[in-house]
C-alpha cells in the first residue's frame, strides 16, 4: 500500500472517531490505492461499497486536511462519486 493511503487511513481514522456513519463508502485514490470507509473505520482495501468516491491524490489530500471542500471538488470535477449520492453527503459532513 502506497504511503498516500496509510496517511489517509490514519487521518480518516482520526475524522471518523464519534461520527455516525452507518454505511460503507470507498476513496479510490488514482494511482495509489483504496480506502474503505464503514462503522468500524478506515482501513486500505478494495470492497463494494454504497458509494465510490474518485479522485487524485492531491485532491484527496487537500480535502482530507480541510482545504478543499468536498461539495466544492464534485462541482468541479475533481471529485468523482459513484453510488448513493446521500451517502456521500452523511461522508462529507462526518469528515468536517
């Protein structure tokens, strides 16, 4: 697994501790890898999921540090999601 996804894990481990999130959702980092997303945490891997979020990894990273607006990248294209759009929206408030 590639250096990006053991940061992201760990970051998204962090953001997610106390949040409700009650599906599964996926980051799919082009070029690097994936991270799933569930009740329990992150952790790399590459599961179905309710919903496929698409980006590169500087898009990845600047969203995961607050610099970049999640909304604000899929409006863009930078952000690609693929699945229960709600879901995206329940990741995104969780990860703010």
């Amino acid at each position: 697994m590639s250096d990006i996804v053991n940061q992201a894990v760990t970051v998204l481990n962090e953001k997610l501790a106390g949040a409700d999130f009650g599906g599964t959702a996926k980051f799919v980092i082009s070029g690097e890898g994936s991270v799933m997303m569930d009740s329990t945490g992150a952790r790399a891997a590459d599961e179905p999921a309710d919903v496929t979020l698409t980006s590169d990894a500087d898009t990845f990273q600047s969203i995961l540090s607050g610099d970049t607006n999640p909304t604000s990248a899929f409006m863009s294209g930078k952000l690609s999601v693929d699945g229960d759009m709600g879901m995206a929206m329940q990741l995104a408030s969780a990860l703010a």
